[in-house]
C-alpha cells in the first residue's frame, strides 16, 4: 500500500511540476507580448525620422500585415454566413480601428512614445463608462479613474513641459485613439457573437488597407517614395507590422491558455512602464522624475480598475 501511495504522490508531484512549467511559459509568452506592444510607438519614432507621414507608416504596416489576414478569408468556408452582413459589421470595425490608429499614429509626432502609451493605455477606462450601467459604477472606480487623470496629469506637466501647445495637441489626439479603441472592443465584442472572430479580424483588417492605400495614393500619388526608404526604415516597418501586432496576437492567445486573464492584465500593465524605458534608451529622451510617478500612477490605478471591472 505504501509503494502505491508513494507512486500516486510521485505522479501527484509530476503534474504539478508540469503545470507549474505551464503557467511559467505563459507568464513568459505574454510578457513577451506585452514587450512587443511596447515598441509600437518607438519603431513609429524612428521610422518619422526617415520623414514618413503617419498614413504612410499606416499603409506599409497594413500592406505587410495583409498575407496574414487573407489567409484566414481564402479557407473559410463562405457558405456558412452571411456575406453581406460579415462585410456590414467588418465595414464598421474597419472605420473605428482607422480612426483610432489615425489619431494614435498622428498624435505621435507631437509627444513621446512614454507619454503615448501611458494615453493610451487608459482605454480601458473609457471600455468601462461606456459600456457599464451606472449600477457598476462604485466608489472605488470613479477614485481610481481620479487617480489616473492625476497621473496623467502628473506626466503632462505644463511647468515641466516647454512644447505645451504641441504636447497638448498629441495628448489630445492619443486620447481620441483611446476613446475609438474603447468603441471597437465593445463593438467587436458584440459583433463576434453572430460572426467567426478570426473572419471578422481578417475582413476588417482588408477593409482597413484597402482604404489605407486607397488615402495614401490619393495623397502621395503613389508608392514610388518605397523605392527611396532608407533600408533601415524597411527594417522597422517590418518590425512594426510583424512584431507589432502579428506576433503579439497569436503570443497573446498562447498565453491566455496557460494563465488566467487576471495575472495577464497584470503582466501587461508593465507596458507603459517597458516604453517609457525603450523611449530612454533607443530615443535618448530626457525623462522627467514627473513622468515616472505619472506613468506608475497610471499604470497601477488602470491595472486595480481592469481587475474590479474583471470581478464585476
């Protein structure tokens, strides 16, 4: 009997081991994720430095990214839906994922990549008020969301900052990017009850690139300016299209599987933390001991509201 138990406990602390290993490769691959988010707006950065327009940027990344999102289209069964209205709610969701990386990506050249994420990041604040009834709306949420226009606040300093104006601008137009955002996941997230997510993600996103190209050669007149990017910014915009948001995605939903959605906000929440020090190390920007506390108090206060909102 001894030797059966002692086995059972053997096997017992095998698959405990292996689980263990498990959520450690999750807590991992979603860190990497998230690491991956965060240079968005530092691979944007260095890309205007070559004096690419932010829908120039947009039209590559979306040009680069297409491959990955017709494949999805080409072995879906399209008998199984209705075209019509997969292509009506992808038409939508195009147009509010457009305008939010518009702003996002115009917003950029007027503030730092830190800044920009911090803004940024406070979408799920704007998913919560605009989706909750006032039954869910507490004490300690309207606190926190105090807290986090404090921090805010804190990181645009207007006694600290000397391009109050230009700064003003990018805040602005980032939190615009934020509010869109906030509408496409509420939008998507109604729109996936009736529809494949993978074939609305696919349709959305062509949507998305054919009026992308469709602006930048009404704008420039055509893609003969490829052909005069330095190599270096063709780097970085595969970087930015792959690494960006290709990746990250499928990273993401690796993880998801391994850890629970709580500890993954966790893990994400380091996000404004990873930019602001890229943004120090690779664009050599002078942080603030203001933008530090900003970006902690945004951080924390958006990741407790992301859990209560979680538990509600």
């Amino acid at each position: 009997m001894k030797g059966v138990f002692s086995c059972f406990k053997y096997e017992s602390g095998d698959v405990y081991a292996v689980n263990l290993l498990m959520k450690n490769i999750g807590i991992f691959v979603v860190f990497i994720a998230t690491v991956f988010l965060s240079t968005k707006s530092i691979w944007a950065k260095l890309i205007y430095l070559d004096s690419l327009s932010p829908l120039s940027v947009l039209a590559y990344r979306a040009l680069l990214s297409l491959p990955f999102f017709i494949l999805p289209m080409i072995h879906f069964n399209w008998q199984s839906v209705n075209k019509k209205r997969v292509f009506k709610y992808s038409f939508v969701g195009a147009v509010l994922y457009l305008i939010s990386s518009m702003a996002d990506f115009i917003g950029l050249l007027y503030i730092s990549a830190s800044l920009e994420r911090a803004v940024l990041f406070t979408f799920p604040i704007y998913v919560f008020l605009l989706s909750s009834d006032l039954s869910r709306i507490t004490i300690s949420k309207i606190v926190l969301i105090i807290l986090t226009v404090l921090g805010l606040g804190i990181m645009f300093n207007p006694t600290v900052d000397s391009h109050f104006t230009n700064t003003l601008i990018g805040v602005l137009l980032v939190l615009v990017s934020a509010i869109f955002w906030a509408l496409f996941m509420i939008y998507s997230k109604r729109v996936v009850l009736s529809i494949s997510p993978t074939i609305f993600t696919s349709t959305y996103m062509c949507i998305t690139t054919v009026l992308l190209l469709f602006g930048f050669i009404l704008n420039s007149g055509g893609f003969s300016e490829i052909v005069a990017l330095q190599p270096h910014t063709i780097i970085y915009l595969i970087f930015l299209a792959i690494f960006c948001s290709i990746v990250p995605s499928y990273l993401m939903s690796f993880g998801l599987k391994k850890i629970s959605a709580s500890l993954a906000a966790v893990i994400s929440a380091m996000g404004p933390i990873v930019t602001l020090g890229l943004d120090v190390v690779i664009l050599n920007h002078h942080l603030g001991l203001n933008e530090i506390i900003g970006a902690i108090i945004v951080t924390l206060c958006v990741t407790c509201l992301t859990r209560l909102n979680a538990k509600a």
